[in-house]
C-alpha cells in the first residue's frame, strides 16, 4: 500500500512541477499544451526524484489550505532569506528557517539545534515545508533535514508562496 502512496505522491510531484493544475478546466490545460515542456519536464523529474531520496510526502495548494482552513496541527516552515523574501510575504502562521537553494549535505550542529528548536520537541508533528516555486531547491533542504532529525510527518509543498499568491490565498507580512 506504501508503495501506491509513494506513486500517488509522485505522480502529484510530476503534475505539480509540470504546472498541470489538476482539477483545472480542460481549455487551461489545452492552451499550455506544448509550451516549455522540456523545462517542465526537467523540474518534475527533479521534483520527483529530491522527494524519494528525501523520504518525505508532497502537498498540493489547495490541499495545504485546507488544512489551514481546518485548523489541522502542524508547523509551516518558509525556507526562504528573511528580509528578501518572508518578511514581505509568506503563507499565514508560517515561520521563517533559511536554506540554500542548492542541496545542502552538511548542517552545523549550531544550526541542527536551531532547527530543532523551531520544529519542537514532538517528532510525530506535522511538519510543511516550502520555498519560492518548484524550481527552489530550499524547501527540499528544510524537507531532508526535518528527516534527518528524526521527524516522521514531514510535508513538502512544492508550489510555494508563488503558488499560494496565484491562488489568490491570503499572505502575511513581517508587520503582521
């Protein structure tokens, strides 16, 4: 059955970074048909194998909303630089740990017990991480570590506060 998970997840990583909205109105998807695809196709390979060798879920927009909405337990991390990026905007209720763009193989142990610090004590908590877009490699990064630290229930949402934005889903701001 774990094995039909993985496949759902990405098969979801392949729409996802592909840009097929699933669920869009066919006359969307017919009007991208044929444009870009080998960019497409080169970050939903990427999207696709970061997340089996990450050992981690995916999570669509809607999907991630609806948790909010619901009010569902879990800590929301945004990998983005502070001042750049989640000072002027992030998902609501999220918190901010930067991570590079490219894999990050090593982490300091000073930053290992700030991270650890930030997710908390409870390894079985729902843990969403994201980045910029699908091309971004740092909710991948956020996604990794969170596992290598020994939490279980880590979430990578890959269409990221761009995504979020185009959904015309509420942000948040550093003054907020």
């Amino acid at each position: 059955m774990k094995q039909f998970a993985k496949f759902g997840a990405l098969a979801g990583a392949l729409a996802l970074a592909a840009g097929i909205h699933l669920g869009a109105p066919a006359t969307a998807a017919a009007i991208d048909w044929g444009r870009k695809e080998l960019a497409n196709e080169q970050v939903a390979v990427k999207v696709a194998r970061e997340t089996v060798r990450g050992g981690y879920e995916l999570v669509l927009t809607d999907e991630l909303k609806g948790w909010i909405d619901a009010k569902k337990t879990m800590i929301v991390v945004d990998t983005m630089p502070k001042r750049d990026s989640y000072d002027k905007q992030h998902i609501p209720g999220a918190v901010q740990f930067e991570f590079p763009i490219e894999e990050m193989k090593e982490m300091s142990a000073e930053q290992q017990a700030a991270y650890r610090k930030l997710l908390g004590a409870d390894r079985s908590r729902l843990i969403v991480v994201y980045c910029g877009f699908p091309k971004c490699g740092r909710s991948h990064n956020g996604a990794v570590w969170a596992k290598q630290l020994g939490y279980t229930n880590v979430v990578r949402y890959v269409g990221g506060i761009k995504a979020w934005d185009e959904a015309d889903y509420p942000v948040a701001k550093a003054s907020e």
